[in-house]
C-alpha cells in the first residue's frame, strides 16, 4: 500500500529539515533559499510499533519488518500559487496525489533564515496555503459545475451532482476548506474525480525553537486556538533536534542526546502514529520463525482484503484465517499456547480485521 502524506508549507519553514528527520530511505537538501526542494522528494517511513518488538521476544524470528508510509517533500508554496506562481502549478499537482497533508508551520524567530512574508505569524502562513488550495480547488469545481450543466441537459441523473458542486462552490468562496463541509459518502461522490486538495485531512507540525519544544510558545498557541474547530491534531517540535537525532547511528547515543534534552522518545515517533492515524490505517501481524511482520490495512478492511496486501493470490483464493488478538498472543506467550485454550479463532470472509490481530490465511489457487 503506496499511502502517502504529503510535506507543505511556505519556503524556510522548516519541511525539508522535517523530511530529512522523518525519512529512512531519503534525505533532502535542506537549504536556506527559496526553492530548495524542486521535484517531491519520497522516502519510505518505519512505523514505530512497541507491539511487533514484544511479538519478537516472545517468537525470536530471524528478522522483523515494520510497516511503512510514504513521506513526500514538496516544493515551498508561495502567494498566488494558484495562478502559477513560483512552482504554484507543480507544487499543487504534487499535493493532488497524496493522500492527507502535514502542514508544517513556522513557530520560531531567527534573522538567519529568511521569511518572505515578513514578522513571524502563523496564522497568516496557515492562511496563505488555505487560501491557494481553496482558490484551485474553487477553480476545479466551477470547470466541472459548467460540464455537469451541459450534462443535464442530455441526463437529468446529473441534477443531484450539480447541486453538490454549488454547495461546495458556495463553501470555498467563503475562505473555507472542503474536509469542513461534512458531505456524505453518496454527495463525495459527485466530487471524487477532482481529488480536492482542501478535501484531504490535514495534521499540522509547529516547528518551534530549541526552549519551546517541550512546552510550545505563542506562535504554537496561536495555532493550536486557530485550528480547535478542524479537529485536526497540532504537534509541537523543534525538526533540527528531531534531525540530529536520526543521524546517530549508535542507539546510546541516541539516548545520552535525548536525555540532554529530557525527551523519552522522540517527536517523530508522535507524527508518524499521528500521521498514520490520518489516514485510518490498522496493522495486523503475521508471527513465526522466518519472520514477525507488520502490514498496513485501512480501518474496515475485511479478511480478505487484509490478506491481499500480503499478495493478491491470498485474496483471490482466501478459504479462511486463524486470528488471535495481540493481547491473547502476548499473555499466553505463543500460538500454540493461545490454540492450546482456545484463544485462536478461525473466522471467514466477514470477518472485520481490528488492529494489532496476529493472523496466518489458508488459501487455495
């Protein structure tokens, strides 16, 4: 599953230092100039997961594999993007494909890195990129409201359409974002195709200075007031210290640093989960000797669809799956413990998969 989250943020805020930190395959050129990050770059991210190293123990298997979401570095924005400005038109197509966003939002003053806009306001950057997303998410919608009227005039089935798109039209012309409008699965529909950037949820990062990351300033309270009402999670850190921190490769040294800074683990591992939680994602576990393996489904996903990710042939021939709950696995202390009680369940293709299940598909081809 190639989920993606996507990095913004105006120029010099801080993303691709954020991107360097987050990212275990890839690192971006953190720069102080405008347009320091040209094409997206991506890196595939380890999700922290205390649960697979306690599976581990218990099977002591010959390696373990984390699940994985991708992270993309996307060019800065600035004003007008949604005209072309800058890299505008690159930088908003790149934000059409992933699949939520991570704002990130300059919380700190240092005359060494420039700002464009002028005094340090978050609130004005946040509404900067609002402002060119809502603009060219108004601009798709009125070009499909002008299509879907030609439409009605040959199906009337489209009227129900139209009248999603003037609701969403009415909705962006009063500055406000597509993800507040609460639309239903049957009127989303309507505007699926457009792929709205303002549609897609959002989890803003406060990048803040070394003596706020762990109690936040005024700029990072400024920004929790403003975003109370998008239900959308704020996470305070400072992204140099977060970057400092990956490149030790000794895991003491790793911890002698965050015990300078009285951290007891590092804001990073906060913004993957959360990010990870924005997209509605689940893992489940597959546990022996060969392997102890985390895999990401969506929340919903049946037995089915879940033993797909493993490879499409599981799903096409799935006959059925033997579940036993993480919690039951870790206090009987083995498979064969939890079938021995009575603790492993076989269950079917309806079966709803919840996350943390460690699971084994018998399947047929």
């Amino acid at each position: 599953m190639a989920l993606q989250a996507g990095i913004v943020g105006l120029p010099n805020v801080g993303k691709s230092t954020l991107f360097n930190a987050v990212s275990n395959s890839a690192k971006a050129q953190a720069s102080n100039y405008r347009f320091c990050t040209i094409d997206p770059n991506i890196g595939l991210v380890d999700v922290p997961d205390p649960r697979m190293n306690k599976l581990a123990e218990l099977v002591l298997p010959n390696r373990t594999v984390p699940t994985q979401i991708e992270i993309v570095d996307i060019a800065g924005l600035v004003r007008g993007a949604s005209k072309g400005e800058g890299l505008g038109n690159k930088f908003l197509g790149n934000i059409r494909q992933v699949d939520a966003i991570i704002h990130v939002i300059r919380c700190f003053e240092d005359v060494n890195v420039l700002r464009e806009e002028g005094a340090i306001n978050p609130l004005s950057d946040k509404e900067i990129i609002d402002t060119e997303l809502q603009l060219k998410d108004l601009d798709s919608v009125e070009k499909k409201i002008s299509k879907t009227e030609k439409q009605i005039k040959l199906e009337p089935k489209y009227k129900q359409d139209l009248v999603v798109l003037l609701k969403c039209k009415e909705h962006l012309e009063k500055g406000k974002s597509i993800r507040e409008l609460d639309l239903d699965k049957e009127e989303k529909l309507a505007i699926a195709d457009l792929c709205l950037l303002t549609d897609k949820p959002v989890l803003y990062v406060a990048n803040v200075d070394e003596a706020s990351m762990h109690t936040g300033n005024k700029f990072s309270d400024a920004l929790k007031e403003a975003v109370k009402n998008e239900k959308a999670e704020v996470i305070i850190m400072n992204n140099n210290i977060e970057a400092q921190i990956t490149e030790m490769e000794n895991p003491d040294d790793r911890q002698l640093f965050m015990e300078e800074y009285k951290m007891t683990e590092p804001a990073l591992d906060r913004l993957i989960h959360s990010a990870y939680k924005l997209l509605n994602l689940f893992t489940y576990f597959t546990a022996g000797v060969q392997e102890v393996r985390a895999w990401t489904i969506h929340q919903g996903w049946k037995a089915p669809q879940a033993a797909g990710v493993i490879h499409t042939d599981f799903e096409k021939g799935f006959i059925k799956a033997e579940v036993i709950s993480y919690d039951d696995f870790i206090h009987y202390g083995s498979e064969a413990a939890c079938r021995e009680v009575g603790k492993l369940r076989i269950e079917g293709k309806d079966y709803l998969v919840k996350d943390g299940d460690v699971m084994h598909f018998r399947f047929n081809v």
